[in-house]
C-alpha cells in the first residue's frame, strides 16, 4: 500500500521524542512491501538540526507550515495514497489536519488518527466538550496508540474510535545496539529526556534527588530544557543528544534512568522509546513504577523499578557489576525476542489487511 503519514518529523529528533518510533516502525513497514512517505512541517528548528538524511525506505516531504503549503501536500497524498495518516502532535496546524484527512478519503481509503501521546490527547478531549476530535474520532477508520493498553482503547471507544489498538514502541536492533563505553558518557546514573512540565517533577524525584543524596556519583542529564534549571554540583547537564549517540550514552554509565511523564504513568502501559532503546544498546535500567511494566521487562530480572527516590538510592549502591550486566543481557534479549519494530509493523499490517478484507465484504 502506499502510506502518506504526516508527523512532527522523521529526519530530526530535536525537540521530538517520537522520532525513533516513526523511524523504526515505518522502515519495517517498507520492508514488507509498503511505500511511505512523510509529510513533515520546516518547524521548531528542526531542520537545522536533522540527526539522519533522507532514509531510503521512505520519501520526505518538508512543507513550509502554512495552510496554503500544508493544503498542497494534503492534495498530492489523496490522490496517490492508499492510506492517510495523522500523528499527533505534529505542532503545525494539527487541528487542520486532523479535521482534514476523513474529508480527503476516496472510497476504498483508509484513515488512521495515530496518537503518540495518547494520555495528552485524552485529558484534553475530557477537559474540553467542543474538542474538534470529538467529532472526528468517529469518522477515522482506525486509531492506533503508542501506549496506554486498556484504559486509553476502552478511552477512546467512549469518544467514538471504530478500532482502537496500541501499537507500542519496540527496537529497532540495526539502530539501537551494545557498542564500546564512550568515556564522555561515563557516570553512575544517565537520564535522556527534554524538559517539559509534566516530567520536570519526576525527574526531580528520581534523578536530581539521588544526585543530591549521593554526592559521591556522578550523573548525567542529557535533553533539551536543563541548562537554566539549578543542579546538584555532580550532575553534568549536555544538552541535545543526538541518536547517533544514543547507544553510546546509554551504554557507558553504570546504570539509565527511565522516567514517565506523569499523565503516561497515570495510564500505565505506556513505554517510551527510551526503555527499548536503552535496553538495545546493553543498558542497565532503572525505571520508575508504573502500571504494566511487567508486560514488557520482568522488574527485579531484567528491569530495576523504584517508587521513590530513597530507593533509587538504594539501588546505586547495591548495584554491583555482575548484577548490572546480568540485568543488561536479560532485558536486551527479552526485547529483542518480543518487542522490535519489525513484529510491531507485521501487527499493523494485519490490521490494514482486516480492515480492507472488512470494507470489501461490506
């Protein structure tokens, strides 16, 4: 099929945390057969600051972020297009969009609302009766997630979804891979993520307090936002990671944090990217606790989970080599077994392929 997917962009990861799941699932889209493109906003800087070129498995389309330049690319996807889809969260126009796409759909056509920040969306369709998805969720023919299990599909029944289904992040082993320590990255507990307001509490919880507490360690704060917040004296605060980098930063410390934003951990089930990425690379992880972890990492086997500061703490200072590279080997090998992009894609493929066989019988 060919795909049109308009996104926040594939060939940046400034200041958009979904880059790495467009980029892993959407090549292994293309590998089975499918032609993508992407249409992306010249937004936020993002161009300026491309970490990948023009991959071979998708063509890129960067638009201008007008209506008149966005109207032309919707022009040229429905009419070559077998599938359209919106993502959340492009930051350009997304109200345009996603009111757009249901318009756009010729018979036979099949429209998808993608959410890659599911619990945002919701809160913000339960806060605002006149939400212009409220009327739209309806007239899309899927909606998939990249988290959020029960409580954001039984969610979006409510407002009207046909199918919803989460398609959870994964790995992407050709890209996310153990790799020699880097001795830039070298540390005791590494954090990756961008400042916003819904992580800037947790993140002081679970890693700026153990910094506090443990003057002795060092830390390491990578992610756009930090640089003007006030750090205790043994965090190093880098800024912008680059994923070429990622392996290396996530695999050259002692331990990675991972902490959920707090509306994903009020859902649950919801992995961020960093969780796969890290484990591919050959981290060690310490996560925060959040319902459905279990689903994809066995805490205490393959995961270190924490409900609080005291204990990540209490982890850093039993955590003896031996245990972390135990740890590392099992939940590479858990997710490199249950959890990459290319079982993720086959599932949607099957979904493009029910709702086509479901749309014919009709």
């Amino acid at each position: 099929m060919k795909i049109a997917f308009f996104g926040s962009s594939l060939v940046s990861s400034y200041w958009n945390g979904a880059a790495t799941y467009y980029r892993g699932l959407l090549k292994a889209l293309a590998a089975l057969g499918h032609a993508i493109t992407f249409y992306e906003p010249d937004a936020y800087e993002r161009q300026q600051h491309r970490d990948i070129s023009e991959p071979e498995w998708a063509r890129v389309v960067v638009y201008p972020a007008t209506l008149e330049s966005l109207q032309r690319c919707l022009d040229e996807a429905a009419r070559h297009s077998d599938v359209l889809v919106k993502a959340s969260g492009v930051g350009v126009l997304d109200a345009e969009l996603e009111t757009a796409l249901p318009e756009l759909a010729r018979p036979g056509m099949i429209t998808i609302y993608w959410d890659v920040d599911a619990p945002a969306t919701l809160d913000a369709l339960g806060k605002d009766p006149l939400h212009h998805l409220r009327r739209m969720i309806p007239r899309y023919d899927l909606v998939l997630t990249y988290g959020g299990g029960e409580p954001v599909v039984n969610a979006y029944r409510k407002f009207g979804a046909r199918h919803c289904e989460p398609i959870y992040n994964a790995l992407d082993p050709e890209t996310h891979h153990p790799i020699a320590a880097e001795p830039a990255f070298a540390c005791e507990l590494s954090f990756l993520g961008n400042r916003l307001p819904d992580r800037e509490a947790r993140v002081e919880e679970f890693f700026l307090r153990p910094a506090a507490a443990l003057p002795a360690m060092s830390f390491l704060l990578g992610g756009s936002g930090w640089e003007r917040k006030a750090m205790p004296g043994n965090v190093r605060v880098i800024g912008h990671v680059g994923t070429a980098e990622h392996n290396a930063f996530f695999c050259s410390g002692t331990a990675t944090l991972n902490v959920n934003r707090a509306s994903m951990a009020r859902y649950g089930f919801s992995p961020p990217t960093r969780v796969f990425e890290a484990a591919g690379a050959g981290a060690c992880i310490i996560s925060d606790s959040w319902a459905g972890i279990e689903q994809f990492l066995e805490p205490g086997a393959e995961i270190l989970v924490a409900e609080n500061a005291d204990a990540v703490v209490k982890i850093l200072r039993e955590l003896d080599p031996a245990k972390r590279e135990r740890l590392a080997r099992s939940a590479r090998k858990r997710i490199l077994s249950h959890h990459t992009y290319a079982q993720r894609a086959r599932r949607v493929n099957e979904l493009l392929g029910l709702h086509t066989r479901r749309e014919a019988a009709a």
